[in-house]
C-alpha cells in the first residue's frame, strides 16, 4: 500500500497530467482490489452532474460513452454534500 501512495505522489511531483495520473490511480487500485474494475469522477460543483475522468481498464466502447466531456444528470436525492459525509 505504500509503494502504491508514493507511485501516486511521486506522479503528481513531476508534474503528470490530471488525466494520467487518476489513470494510474485507477490501476492501482485494480491491482490491490482484483477483480475491480476501477473508474473515477468528479462531481462538479453544481452538485448535479459528474464527470468521467479515468477508466483505463473499462472495454473502449463503455470509455468512449463517458468521455471527459460528456456529463451526467444525477438526481438531487442522490447527491450527498461532502460536510455531512
């Protein structure tokens, strides 16, 4: 687990694109979780939609239907504000 932290610190101290390191986030955890498939999102701050960011293991077909422009609609009852988490 802590070889996996410091490949993920050492990334972001030289500078990786955000892109390229969620990615090895993702593998990462893929590694420590099999059989997990791992995709990452950010909610953005309207609190509705979120954003694809990193799926490097999904099929291509799934990837290209939540490239990083695309956005999802959630429903307001499922969005959970991060102060009452």
């Amino acid at each position: 687990m802590l070889d996996a932290q410091s490949e993920i610190i050492d990334a972001i101290a030289a500078g990786t694109e955000l892109h390229e390191t969620l990615c090895r986030v993702a593998h990462i955890v893929e590694r420590l979780t099999p059989p997990a498939i791992c995709s990452i999102h950010f909610l953005d701050p309207d609190g509705v939609h979120i954003r694809h960011c990193g799926a490097p293991s999904l099929p291509v077909i799934r990837r290209r239907s939540q490239r990083s422009d695309a956005t999802i609609h959630l429903p307001a009852s499922r969005v959970v504000p991060s102060d009452s988490v």
